[in-house]
C-alpha cells in the first residue's frame, strides 16, 4: 500500500463550505471530542421499524424469548398467591386452635353469634377451619417450598430469556458495525470533509452503543414489564376488584408526576452535555496548546475559563441529578398512600369475611409489583426515544452517497511508467461555482511537475482528482493511456505514493509504521529504505531500535524524524507516481536539508507532482503549472516564467527578491 493511505490530508477546502481546520470539522480529522447521542427521533415509527428489520433473522431466538418471559413472570406472579395460602394455613391453625374440640366449623360459628360476637363469627365465615386442631406445620413447608421452586424456576427462566437476548443483541449490533465500516469505506472524501470528525466517530461509537445498550437491556425488561404488569393486573381483580380499582387510581398520578419530572430533568441533563462538551473542548485546547498557553502567560486566564464552565457544568449536573431524583422518593410516597388504602380497606374486608388474610397479604405484594413495571416501562420510553435516535443517526450515516462503483471490467496497468494526463478537466464542489474548467496538462514519466498558486488556487484539488477522491465533472484523466475510471481505485492508488505536510503515523512500532507501505517487505528491503531516507541511523539510536512503539500522535520523536519516517515508507511502496507536499516548513534547517535530499532521492526515476510552497524548492523541477482559481495560469520551466515577469515572477519575487538580479 502507497503513502495515500493518509488520503484525508490531502482535502482542500470547498468554496462555501469548511474548510481544513475550519469551523464545523472539516473533514474527518477535524472538530472536537464526540457529541452525546441525540434525545429524539424526528422519525419514531419508520426508524423503529427499520431498526427491527435487523431483528428480523432472529425471530425464532426472539419468539422464544417472549415464550420464555411469559413462563418466568406467570412463575413469579403466582408466588405471592401460593404464600398466601401458606399464611391462611398459619392463621387458620392459630384459630382452629383457640376453637372447642369436637365441634363442626359451623357449629362453632353459631356458637359465636349467639354469645354477641358476630364479628369475630363473620371472620371466620371464609375460612376452613378444624376446631381444636393446631398449625399444620407440615402443609405450611410444603407450600414453602413449593414457593421456593417457583421462584427458582422464575429465575432460572429469566436467566436463559436474558442469556438468548444479549446473543441476540450483539449479533445484531455486530452486523450494523459491519455494515457501517463497510459503508465508511465505499464514502467519498467528501463525506468527510462535509462532516465535522465528532459527529461522524459519534454515530460509530457513542450512537451504536446506545442500540447496544437498549437491545441487550431494555429489550427484556419491557417484555417483562408488559407481561408483569397483564399478569398481576388479573392476579388483583381476581382478588378483589374493590382494591385493584383503588391501585389503579395510583397509575395516573404516579405517570403525571414521573412525566413532569422527567420534562424538567431532561432540559437540565440537556444543559449538562452542552456544558460538558464545552468543558471537555476547553480542557483538550488547553492541554493540546501547553507550551503555547505557557509562553503567552495565559495560565490563570485558562484557569479561570475552565472554573466559569466547572461551575456551569456543576450547576446543570447538580440539577439534573436532584431533579430525576425526585422520581423514586415521590413515587414511594404514592406507593406507600396506595399500601396504606389497601392495608386499611383489606383489613375491614378481613374482618367481615369477605377475604382471608392471605389473599390481603398477596394483594400488597402484587400491588408493590404492579408499581415497578409501571414506572420502568415509562423510563424505557424515554430510553427508547434516545435509541430510536441513536439509530436515525446511524442510518443517516448508511444511506450517505456513496464514491461510484468501479467498472465491472476493470483495466489494469500491470508495471505503470509515470505518464499523466489531464484532458479537458472540468470539477467543482458545487455546481453554481465552477472551480476547474477545461484543464489540459501533460507530464511525461520521469518528469518532476510542480503545482504553485495562492491559497484556494486549487492546487490540492488537482492532486484530490488524480487520485480519484473527487470524481472529475468532464474531460479525462489518463495514466499510461488508460483513463483513471477504467481502473479499480485500489489499483489506481497503487500506482501512486504521497508525502505529505501533515505527516500520519498510528500508534505501534515503527516498523509496522513502514510495513504500511508495503506487507510483504522483508528486512533488508526496509533498512535499504531507510538508509534512502536518511532514517535508519536515528531508528537504531532509539532504546529498541525499529521495535520503537510510536504514541497515538507520534510526540516521542521529533517533527523531523516523523517526516523522514514517512519518506521512508514512500521508498518501501515503490511508487512510480508521487504526490509530495512540501514538508520542510516546520522544522529546523538541518533536518530541512535532510528531507529535501531524501525527496530528492526518492523523485529520481518517477513521475513528480510538488505540490510547492517554498518556490526556492521547486527552481529544478521539469515542469511548473502556476494554478489561480482553478486555471493553469502559466507553464513552463523556472527560468521560463521569471523571463515572462508574469503571476509567477511576481510570487517568487515576493519571496526571494534579495535572490532575483543572481535567478534572471
């Protein structure tokens, strides 16, 4: 692989629209950190639908799982009840006990009522009693443990409904971050230079995450919640629709307040990643410009800034986190009013016959159940919103345009000699604002073409459609003949090597650094490269010499070193075209030599675009095209266009007028 891997460096910046380093990212290196995912869908239904279209291969995992569901909740739903009956065999037992021996159950509640205790005797009506007859202890542990199998098995059920869904979850979201790589490398560089970095790694990351998260999570317990709050709804009524009626009058209530709540804390957890972005966008400014913050003396202005956003942010937190916590003690004040309805209700309904006291017992419990379901299920709502969001974003991301699709019957060049050719090009980023217009230019192999103009000339742009990450609006581009949209765009950049201002090296050692440029490099071919580009002596300087891990931005060697290092991987790809972006301006005079003579090693025999900056590099070049606004203004050798005191003798004037009477 040739140097162009750092393809996004080579962006120029589009007429109307950011630019490189600008405002709004620039391309995908530019912007800062990853935005939190977005709260709401601007379409719920179509997304939702979509999102579940990835389910869909799994719909006997996800049958299952609901089967499963039903089967663990029906479990727990009827624990209540069976403890219950445990209760009404103790009560019954303790009763029985107090009773005559020797009497029937009616007998003995006649002999109340006659002796003036008709309430005591209406207690007692329901019950199944045995006068004189204690606890039956053994009936009690069996339906113990029959509770204790029930709940096992409940939760044995809901072990294996989560363990198929987390499967379920993951290999669906694994196939969405297959597709999504696989979508970001058919994207043109355009894609990219029109969305800020942040954004574009968020919907990767942060937005995929969050489907993550609700698939393997909430998936489940919004099926459990449903099915719960069915079940005890029926287990309740079943009762006494005296107090369901009564706990249902708690459900409104408690959704309004969760709802007014929610609608408050939500503009604060708002505020909170607004305020958190701004905080994190300071604090990586300050820590990325240190040695500059330190020299201008802005340490205590940068303080300050970072205690105005602390506090801000403190303030948005602080709120956020006091207002969603209201949630749970204001519901358990609800649900304790509704525990003490039942409570007092049922134990009149006890007293007058009308319920044992188990079915009480089991009345409280299902109506703590029933509260929880309620509440998760309008949390999962919201979290469904988000998700839903999360997952409009990343199809945002898939249904992008895409580069056109190489031909079908692709030419390929199989030993390429270096001739370019610009016939009759024709580009622009937006079609009311021609940029390149009728562009013809040839360079014959071997030759060195250097590129020089005013910002914005379009220098980049050039060198952006010979490697086809624009596609040319008319005209043709041909190398050796063959025109570049005959050609695969693998094979098309293999044929080129770039070298560029903005150097590119990953975090790992340098020799996979170099091995970049080409896999399958032996040792003797990598330290020939080096020692072509003057890097081999400082290499094996270093503590581990070519095994040196590199940092995530290469800081542990120098600006100059970084440069020689990918010079070096553009003479182990072999290229036979090269793309060089003047290199030198950032680093001192010694290691400009330096690279300047490796570059120069590195041109000879191959077909040079220079993309020149110092015009003082460029006075050997075979050919200059002088760009200005898209056009090729002049051409020709350096003594040619300082004899024409044209565009270009004036702009090397302005740079070398001291050198000017010695040039002409």
């Amino acid at each position: 692989m040739s140097e162009n891997t750092t393809h996004t460096e080579t962006a120029a910046p589009r007429p109307g629209g950011p630019g490189r380093g600008g405002p709004g990212g620039g391309g995908p290196f530019g912007g800062h950190g990853m935005s939190a995912p977005v709260s709401k869908a601007r379409d719920f239904k179509t997304s939702l639908k979509r999102l579940g279209n990835y389910l869909a291969p799994f719909r006997v995992q996800i049958i299952l799982v609901v089967v499963l569901a039903v089967v663990s909740v029906t479990f727990s739903i009827i624990g209540p009840k069976i403890l219950g009956n445990a209760t009404n065999l103790l009560f019954e037992g303790v009763i029985s006990k107090q009773l005559p021996a020797g009497v029937t159950q009616d007998q003995a509640i006649a002999g109340l009522r006659a002796a003036g205790e008709t309430q005591f005797a209406d207690m007692l009506t329901n019950m199944n009693l045995t006068p004189g007859q204690g606890v039956d202890f053994t009936a009690i542990a069996g339906l113990l443990g029959l509770l204790a199998g029930v709940y096992l098995l409940s939760a044995l059920f809901g072990w294996l409904q989560a363990y198929i869904m987390a499967g379920v979850a993951q290999k669906t979201i694994y196939g969405i971050r297959k597709e999504v790589d696989e979508k970001l490398a058919r994207l043109p560089l355009k894609y990219f230079d029109d969305n800020p970095r942040g954004d574009t790694l968020s919907r990767v990351t942060n937005d995929i995450d969050n489907i993550a998260n609700t698939l393997s999570q909430s998936a489940t317990q919004i099926i459990t919640a449903v099915l719960t709050i069915i079940g005890v709804l029926i287990m309740m009524f079943s009762i006494s629709p005296l107090l369901a009626g009564i706990s249902l009058l708690v459900i409104p209530t408690s959704l309004g307040v969760v709802m007014l709540i929610a609608k408050q804390s939500q503009k604060q957890f708002a505020a909170q990643w607004e305020r958190t972005g701004k905080l994190n966008g300071h604090v990586e400014e300050m820590f990325t410009g240190h040695s500059v913050v330190k020299v201008f003396g802005r340490q205590d202005e940068a303080v300050e800034t970072f205690d105005v956003e602390n506090e801000a942010l403190y303030d948005a937190s602080f709120k956020a986190q006091f207002i969603s916590g209201t949630i749970m003690p204001t519901l358990s004040f609800l649900n304790n009013l509704n525990y003490v309805g039942v409570a007092v209700i049922g134990g009149l309904r006890v007293a007058s016959g009308r319920l044992s006291l188990g079915d009480v017992q089991a009345f409280i419990q299902y109506s703590r159940q029933f509260t929880q379901p309620i509440t998760q299920t309008a949390s999962i709502a919201n979290t469904l919103q988000s998700t839903v969001a999360s997952a409009e974003r990343v199809f945002e991301l898939l249904d992008a345009a895409e580069e056109k699709p190489d031909t079908e019957t692709p030419v390929r060049i199989e030993k390429a000699t270096g001739h370019v050719e610009f016939q009759n090009v024709a580009f622009s980023y937006d079609p009311s604002k021609p940029l390149i217009e009728d562009l013809s230019l040839e360079a014959m192999p071997g030759q060195t073409v250097a590129i020089v103009g005013p910002t914005g000339a379009g220098k980049t742009t050039l060198v952006n459609l010979l490697m086809r990450f624009y596609e040319i609006d008319g005209g043709s581009i041909l190398i050796d003949g063959v025109d570049t949209r005959d050609m695969t765009r693998d094979d098309l950049r293999r044929t080129f090597g770039m070298v560029l201002q903005d150097t590119w090296l990953f975090k790992g050692t340098i020799r996979a650094n170099l091995e970049y440029g080409r896999e399958d490099a032996s040792d003797d071919q990598m330290v020939a490269a080096t020692k072509a580009a003057y890097v081999d002596h400082f290499v094996r300087t270093l503590p581990d010499g070519y095994d040196t891990i590199l940092n995530d931005d290469s800081s542990n060697i120098s600006q100059g070193q970084r440069q020689l290092l990918t010079i070096a991987r553009a003479f182990l790809a072999d290229p036979r075209i090269l793309i060089l972006d003047e290199a030198t301006s950032s680093v001192d005079t010694r290691t400009e030599a330096l690279i300047q003579r490796a570059m120069t090693e590195l041109m000879k025999n191959r077909t040079s675009f220079v993309i020149a900056h110092r015009l003082s590099t460029i006075r050997d070049a075979d050919l200059i095209l002088v760009m200005n606004e898209g056009a090729i203004i002049e051409h020709g050798t350096h003594a040619d266009l300082i004899t024409q005191h044209g565009f270009y003798y004036d702009l090397y004037n302005s740079q070398f007028s001291e050198a000017l009477d010695e040039a002409v």
